[in-house]
C-alpha cells in the first residue's frame, strides 16, 4: 500500500500540491471572514451603523463570492494547463477484469492468434527471454480492415495477461495547443510506467495510430499544426524507445486501417513496432465459427444452416456478422417469434446489404418484367459463372434496386482469371438476353448491367492484355503527373476497342445459346419469383437441381 501510494504522489504531485493549497486558501478565507463578523457583532451600534454605511451587504456578499469563485477559477486554470489535467483528457484506464474478454472469446481468427500468443507467453514470462539474452517486445501494430477484430484483440490480450490496459485514440492527440499532442503521449507512457511498477507491466493500446503516425511534413498548413503533428510523432518514438526511462515491461499495441508502409518509416523500424500482424477477412471456417459463436448467445432454430449463413457472407467482418445477428434478432422480435428462424437472418441479411424494403409497389407487368430479369442472371451465374454463388434472388424492391439476383464469389478470392472476368461479364448481360427473349425488346434496367459488363471487358483489354490482339500493357497504370492517360495512337486505342467488343459480343453469343436452350428454366425460375416473392440459397439450389443442373463444388479459376 505505502509502494502504491509512493508512486501515485511521484504521478500526481501537482494536482495533489494544487488541492492542498487550494483547501488551505478556501479554511483561510472562511476562517477570516468568521473572524470578522464574529468582531463585526460584539463592537458598539454606533460604529456598526457607521460600516453599514461604507459597506453595504451586498458589497461584502460579492466579495465573499467573487474570492471564492476566484480560488476555484484558479485552481482550475492551474491543474488543466500548468497540472497536466489536457493532457490527461481522453485517457482511459481500464482493468483486466473490467475488460472481460477472454482468449476463447476471440473467434474467426486462429492464425492471428496463434502469433499474438506467442507474444502474451512472452510478457507473461519474461525470465525466459531474459535466459537467452532476449529483449522484451516493444510495439505491436495491427493491421487490417474495419471490424476484422483489432481491438477486440487487444482487449483479450490484456485480461489474458493480467496487465494494466491504457486505451486512446489517436484523434485525442490532436489538439488546440502546440505541444498538446506531445504532452498527453508524455503523461500516457508516464502512468503506464508507474502502473507497470505496481503490477509487473502495463499494455498502451493507440487505435487509429495512423492518426499520429504518417510520416512527418513542414508546416504546411500553417498555424504551427505541422510543427504540433511533427513534435507527437517525435514523442511517440521518444516514448517507444524508453529514452531516459529504465526499461519496463510495457508493450505498446496499435492498431490501423491503412497500409503500414503509409506510416512514418521511423515508427515502423525493427525496435519500434516489432511485430507486425495483419489481420484480414474471415475464411470460409472462421466465418462458421463466428456464427457458432454468436448464435450461442441468443434463442434461435436449430435447423439453421452455418455452412450457408458462412456461404452467404464472403468478406463479412466479424464486426458484421455480429451485427447480422443483432439485426436478425430484432426482426425476430418484431416477427413476434420466440427464437430467431432462418427467415429473420434472411431479412436482416438483406436489410444490412440492400436497405429496407420500398413502399412502393410495382404493377403486375413490372413484376414480370423483373421476374425474367433476374432470372437471367441467376441462371447464367449459376451454369456460366463457377466461382460465384446465387445466395438470393428478388423481385421485392429495397432502396436503390427493383429487385436482384446476388451472386457472392464461393471463396476470397485475390485473383481475376480470364473465365472468371468473363463469367461475370456473361452474368451481368444475362438480363439484357432473358428480356429479349421473353419480350423481344429491352428496357432501361440494363443500364447498370452495360456498363459493369463493359468495365470487365475494358480492364481485361486496357490492363490484363486479354484481348484478341494480343496487345499487352497496364494503359490505365502508364500515367505520370498530372497526365489522365498514356497518348496512343488512334489505330492502337480501335484495335483495343475492337478487342472489348470482341469480348462482349462473344459473351453475348454463348449467353442467347445457353438461355435459348435452357427456355423451361427460364420460364420456371421466373415463375417461382412471381409466385414466392423471393428465393432463398436452397431454394434456388433445388430449382437447378430439379433440372438437372446440380454442379460440383469444385471448381477451376
């Protein structure tokens, strides 16, 4: 107790000389305005009449106010400014057991995990690196999208360790005041020092650190706001390296959404940020495994499907697919059911991807006019395009869209191969077909198909050198300064354009012989819309199979 009390006063010394004085000043006050009118009632009417006139009462109650509001005003003034009390602003600490998350808690991500543990076996036990002569790890930078878990897994990180957890964002080092940003790094790394005394080691964990951690300017802007961003990074590297500090066990974890190479190269050398891990969607498994783990923790159908909900969720965050659940509970509430069923992670589904349903209703002849659009591209996705799973097709209008037939790609995938460009160049044309097969014209919903079809074919020639020609180059990516685009020649830029046509019209050709051949198909999924409103993965899946055109779950790029 005295050890922690020691090392609070070494913290807090200011703030706690600055209320000593200040009760000091407040007893004094109050002690001599007791004194004077303990004297002011014994002395002779005469003369308190007489001060009665030189001092009104209303003089002496202002006086009484104003010095107290006066001491108070000071002492105010003096902690935030000359006690630290700004640079204190926005700091949180936060105790393991407060934390609460646990190791097991962290899902959808074994691979990270399997590389943060060994760091946590590290600070856990530190006479084991010392044995060898190894040094204690520094920083920890997480990176990855939005939602992926980063701090989610920092949290873990300190209840498993037991240790102090320090928790800012690199905003609140932003201020007002040149040097403000400097000052709260400086009083952060000083109150985790002292935490790290108390209880063996503490963690810093800095969200959003790209924040303060892009590489240092002039002051461009400027109004000393350079010179203010330059003096924090300068600080945090200070703070990192331990100069003028005895080494503690502290780690400094954090955590970005952009590319480390986008941070300040300083910041990011061995000694620094040791480790770096990046953190990135969930698989296919992890995406079961999250919604195991969040279906656990609310009433819901038993014959709710993981494989297809994980199916459906390619490049879901676990972020989103909490909140898909969240979601899919209201609507459950709403649906007046007693536990969560298919249907209601269906709606919510849609309502996360495509926003709540329109209230508008569409004509019969619209309806049927969408029907057969959307079947289209669910057929040809399905039969032309492998790599792509139709999860839903609708005719129920949400937001922007009449209705869609949504293909997610079966894996997260990271490379576009020729079939798998020219699949989705055959699906978004698909509709364009399916209507003029059935109606013998088109109408303006294949706007928004065109031109998706259209940038496929133009990236596949202008970038991917896939066309026919055979002409090959990035002629997006040759650009410099200022120039929108390489000058070619005019023969060159219609050759290339011949080359997009060539690819769209082939698609074109081989989407007519599919859906011509396939005309029951056509007419029965189309049907199955008008009918039902909506088809769902299954559901979709029995229409081809009842067709005979159940396909393989493998698949060639």
């Amino acid at each position: 107790m005295n050890k922690k009390i020691k090392i609070y006063l070494k913290l807090h010394w200011i703030k706690v000389l600055l209320i000593t004085v200040g009760a000091i000043a407040v007893i004094l006050l109050f002690i001599v305005v007791g004194v004077g009118l303990y004297h002011f009632a014994t002395i002779e009417s005469f003369y308190r009449k007489w001060l009665w006139s030189q001092m009104p009462s209303q003089i002496f109650l202002y006086l009484v106010v104003g010095s107290i509001s006066a001491a108070i005003s000071t002492f105010i003034w003096i902690y935030f400014v000359f006690g630290g009390g700004f640079a204190r602003m926005g700091q949180k600490k936060v105790r393991p057991e407060e934390v609460n998350i646990r190791w097991t808690d962290v899902v959808g991500m074994e691979y990270v995990k399997r590389e943060v543990w060994e760091v946590i076996s590290l600070v856990k036990d530190r006479a084991k690196l010392k044995s060898v002569g190894g040094q204690i790890i520094k920083g920890i930078l997480m990176v990855g999208p939005p939602g992926c878990g980063k701090t989610y897994l920092a949290k873990a990180i300190a209840t498993e360790t037991g240790l102090p957890f320090l928790s800012a964002v690199g905003s609140e080092f932003i201020g007002i005041f040149v040097g403000l940003g400097a000052s709260m790094l400086k009083s952060m790394f000083k109150n985790a020092r002292s935490l790290a005394e108390i209880h063996g080691g503490c963690i810093i964990f800095i969200d959003e650190l790209d924040t303060i951690a892009r590489p240092r300017t002039g002051d461009i802007g400027g109004g000393g706001a350079g010179i203010d961003y330059n003096a924090t990074v300068n600080q945090l590297l200070t703070e990192i390296d331990g100069l003028k500090h005895k080494e503690s066990n502290i780690i400094v974890i954090g955590a970005t959404n952009v590319n480390d190479e986008e941070l300040d190269p300083a910041l990011m050398r061995a000694g620094r940020f040791d480790r770096k891990i990046y953190i990135d969607y969930p698989r296919l498994e992890d995406r079961k495994d999250l919604f195991s783990y969040y279906l656990s923790k609310v009433k819901y159908d038993r014959t709710i499907s993981v494989d297809v909900l994980a199916k459906k969720t390619v490049y879901f965050s676990p972020a989103d697919i909490s909140n898909l659940v969240r979601e899919a509970s209201l609507v459950s509430v709403r649906n007046k059911n007693t536990m969560i069923m298919m249907k209601d992670i269906s709606e919510a589904y849609d309502r996360v991807l495509f926003g709540l349903k329109s209230n508008f209703q569409l004509v019969e002849k619209e309806k049927i006019w969408i029907a057969y659009h959307e079947a289209g591209h669910a057929i040809i996705a399905y039969l032309k395009n492998p790599a792509m799973e139709v999860v839903k097709a609708t005719i129920i209008p949400r937001k922007g869209y009449l209705g869609y037939a949504h293909p997610v790609p079966r894996e997260e995938l990271h490379i576009n191969t020729r079939s798998m460009l020219i699949g989705s160049i055959k699906t978004s044309l698909a509709s364009y077909v399916a209507e003029k097969i059935k109606f013998g014209a088109t109408g303006s919903g294949v706007t928004a198909d065109f031109a998706h079809a259209l940038q496929l074919a133009h990236s596949m020639v202008y970038r991917y050198g896939m066309g026919k020609s055979g002409i090959m180059g990035n002629f997006y990516g040759a650009r410099w300064g200022n120039v929108p685009e390489i000058e070619i020649s005019e023969g060159l830029r219609k050759t290339m354009d011949d080359d997009v046509q060539a690819i769209l019209q082939d698609c074109l050709k081989d989407v007519e012989a599919t859906l011509n051949q396939e005309r029951e198909l056509l007419e029965y999924f189309a049907q199955e819309l008008l009918k039902k409103g909506e088809l769902e993965y299954d559901e979709i899946v029995e229409v081809f199979k009842k067709h005979g055109k159940e396909r393989s779950q493998d698949y060639i790029l």
